[in-house]
C-alpha cells in the first residue's frame, strides 16, 4: 500500500489563484489530479517496477491511470510535466503496447457523433 502523500506533494495541492475557492470545480480537480499523479510517480520510481500494480505486466490499474499521464491534462491542471520524473517511462511502456494502440486508434470513431442515428438528427 502507498504511504500517506508527502509533504512536498500536499503544499502542491495548493490550487492555482483562480480555483483557491473550495467550492468552484477547479478545486476539486486540481487537488484529485496532484493525489494520482502521486501515485504514478510513486510506483513506478520502485526498482523494476514497469508497470502500477504488477511489476511486469499491466492491470486495470495501469488502463485507468493512462489518462492522468495525458500532457491535456497537466496543462489543464496547470502543471508542468517536468515535476513528474517518472511519467516518461511508464506511459511509454503502455502506449507500446498493442491493446492500447488499438483502443487510441479507434477513440476518435466512438461517441455521440459516430452513432447513425445523431447523423439523422444533424439533417433534420
């Protein structure tokens, strides 16, 4: 199990000026982001550990934590990808692989507009 979030990680949950406010989404955003991306630093960093639950083959775990190591999101976040040592080598093994070159492959056919029936409703 990991160990509570270090200090240095918890003074970096501080959210930018303008999400401070507890109540507005970029809070909550902010802060749950920073917790993950601890995790994907933390794991990987382990000696020969490749992947985030396994060391050498990828889980359900590794298949949702891909997204958090998407360079959209540290922008979104406003954080800069450099802060995270070890998000160039676990992303990397995973998006060689295979499976995950698929699913990239066809993501931009899934969806709202991919579907026949909401072309019906574009000509209506």
């Amino acid at each position: 199990m990991l160990a509570a979030v270090p200090a240095q990680v918890a003074e970096q949950d501080e959210p930018s000026a303008a999400t401070k406010d507890y109540r507005a989404p970029g809070f909550r955003l902010h802060k749950g982001t920073l917790r993950q991306w601890y995790i994907l630093e933390a794991r990987p960093s382990e000696p020969g550990q490749n992947f985030i639950a396994l060391k050498e083959r990828p889980t359900i775990a590794d298949t949702s934590y891909l997204p958090f190591s998407m360079p959209c999101i540290f922008q979104l976040v406003g954080v800069g990808m450099q802060e995270w040592s070890h998000f160039d080598k676990w992303p990397q093994n995973m998006l060689s692989r295979q499976a995950i070159k698929t699913v990239l492959s066809r993501a931009p056919t899934l969806g709202h507009d991919a579907h026949p029936i909401f072309e019906e409703r574009k000509t209506l």
